[in-house]
C-alpha cells in the first residue's frame, strides 16, 4: 500500500497553453478565453487579464489586444488548494512489465479541473520518478477497481495495442477479446432484462461549461457492452457489465440509453444525455466528475506481454459499496 499526502493541499500552479490557429483568430484575447473556457465568467477572466497571469508570445497582454494565427496564450494560474481526495492505493500485482492497482473512487488518474497533484498520475510519478508506469486504460474519478498500467516499453506497445484492436473488431463476435474489463454498478430499479447487450452509439455532444462532454448521440462511435444483473432490490439493481469497446463513461451512458442510469448519477439521465437543463436554483452544472454513484472496475483478465500467460484479477470487498443505497 502506498500513500502520498500533501497535508495542505496547495500546489505550485500551472501554466495552460494554447497556439492560436485561423480558425480562432480575429478576436480580443478576453473574447477568446471567455468563449473557449466557459468554466469561468467573462469577469473572471477579466480580472486574471488585469492581473498579468495571460501572457501571449511571452508577454502580458492587455484583454482587448487581438489575437493572430500561431500566436501562444499562456495562462499562469497561481497556486491553489486542490479538493481532498483519497491519495492511497493498494497494489495487487507488480513486475518488470506491469502494475495492477486498485484505483479509490474520488481519486482522478490525469490533472484537470481542480486537480493537478491530487491524481494518481501524480502518486505515481512520485512513486516511480524514472520510469513512470503508464495508464493502459483510465476510470472516471468517481470508478473504483482495477488499474492496469505498464511499467516497460514491451508491456505499453502490446497492451496498448490490443486494447486498440479490441475496439476495432468489437462488432465481430468473433474477433479475440485480449483484455476483458468486467465492472459491477448499481442502476436504478425495474425490469432490466438478465442479460443485456448495449450498443448506443457515443460522441461529444455540448455542455455549457466545458464545450462538449461524452453521451449517447447518434453521430458518435460504436460502442459494445454486454451486461447481467447480478442481484435486484426494490431500490437498485446490482449489474455486471463487460465492454468491448473502451469510450468515455460507456458505462453509465449506455445504462442510462437503456433506461437505468447508474443510480446517484449526477450527470447522465434517462437517454444517456447530460442532465443540464431544468437544475434547481443555484445548482452548479454537473460535470463528469462528479461523484455519487457506485461502479467498480470488478474483474481483470488478459494475457502477460512478455511470458503471455493468461493472468486474471478480481477487486477485492472494499467499504465504498453504498450498502445504505442497496437497501
């Protein structure tokens, strides 16, 4: 078990660049940042404009300066208190090639938003400052479970491989299946067939704060998932679910597409579409981040890069099951 903790929770910044292409050229830079990063009020970045943290080509600009094609916009974001999240994490597995890790619900694998150094990204690089294991797969901040990362060029090439060749050939049945990711979740109640397969397409769709986010839309990417309920309560049900394909949240859209939404979801409702409209009265947008819900990366199974022994995992009990949401 590993545990990295910053006791405050203050981090050194960041620096967020961009390079201005045609496209979006031929407005003030203010127009620009208040447009493109909607997460923040017009105000907002006006005031970071007025106090000299928006540089363009190296230089502080002012917010009515006119942006022109191939310029750098860097926004140097001062210092911050990140949100406290879990930084510990048990490791079941770890040779030359691989790492299998338990990844904590609440924990985000890469920076964004308010988190920079509350990742596992950043645990890990701690942890291993020379070769930092690398994200076969990634689970949203609020998914627990199962992590495989590798730790050598063999194991990053061959895995990172197949996972593209297993969503390349998910429509044939039978195409071979290397890495098979099975989760647990729970839905909200009803008559959720035994077994279930999904395939609603998945694709960006807009979202006032961050542009656009992943839901279900009939322009998006195939997607496969092939699911059966485990246990059903009058308040939720219990589902197992393997995919094929790996999209963004494919999960919870696609439970949500079949009428199920994971149950807490904040941000996928019925239809697998973000939920932003009609919210209550001073009720901030909901983002994919957002907790609330219960889905664990349950089980593990695929073939060892180098020796090519087949080698399966499953998560152990863990007390982030919402016994009290069971019922």
């Amino acid at each position: 078990m590993m545990t990295h903790n910053t006791e405050s929770g203050l981090n050194q910044g960041w620096v967020y660049a961009d390079r201005m292409t045609s496209a979006q050229t031929g407005v003030s830079v203010l127009a620009y940042y208040a447009d493109r990063y909607r997460h923040s009020s017009r105000e907002e970045w006006a005031q970071r404009l007025a106090a000299g943290q928006i540089y363009r080509n190296g230089r502080v600009l002012g917010r009515d300066e006119i942006l022109a094609p191939g310029d750098r916009l860097e926004y140097h974001r001062p210092p911050w208190v990140e949100p406290s999240v879990p930084l510990t994490f048990d490791v079941l597995y770890e040779d030359a090639d691989l790492l299998v890790i338990v990844k904590p619900a609440g924990l985000p694998v890469l920076p964004g938003g308010p988190f920079l150094t509350h990742t596992l990204l950043h645990q890990l690089q701690e942890r291993y400052p020379h070769e930092t294991p690398y994200p076969i797969h990634r689970l949203g901040r609020g998914t627990s479970g199962l992590m495989l990362l590798a730790r050598s060029p063999l194991a990053r090439s061959v895995l990172s491989q197949q996972m593209r060749q297993d969503t390349a050939t998910a429509a044939n049945p039978n195409a071979p299946h290397h890495l098979v990711k099975t989760y647990r979740a729970l839905t909200e109640p009803g008559a959720l067939p035994e077994r279930f397969t999904l395939t609603t397409p998945i694709g960006p769709v807009d979202h006032p704060w961050l542009g656009h986010v992943y839901a279900a839309s009939p322009n998006g990417r195939f997607a496969l998932s092939d699911g059966q309920v485990i246990q059903r309560s009058p308040t939720a049900n219990l589902v197992e679910v393997t995919i094929r394909t790996g999209r963004p949240h494919q999960i919870r859209i696609h439970l949500a597409a079949a009428g199920y939404p994971l149950l807490g979801d904040p941000l996928y409702g019925l239809g697998g579409i973000p939920k932003i409209t009609d919210l209550p009265p001073g009720k901030a947008l909901p983002v994919p981040g957002d907790l609330g819900y219960w889905l664990q990366a349950h089980r593990l199974t695929f073939a060892h890069p180098r020796t090519q022994v087949s080698m399966t995992f499953i998560c152990p009990q863990t007390a982030d099951f919402p016994t009290s949401a069971w019922g």
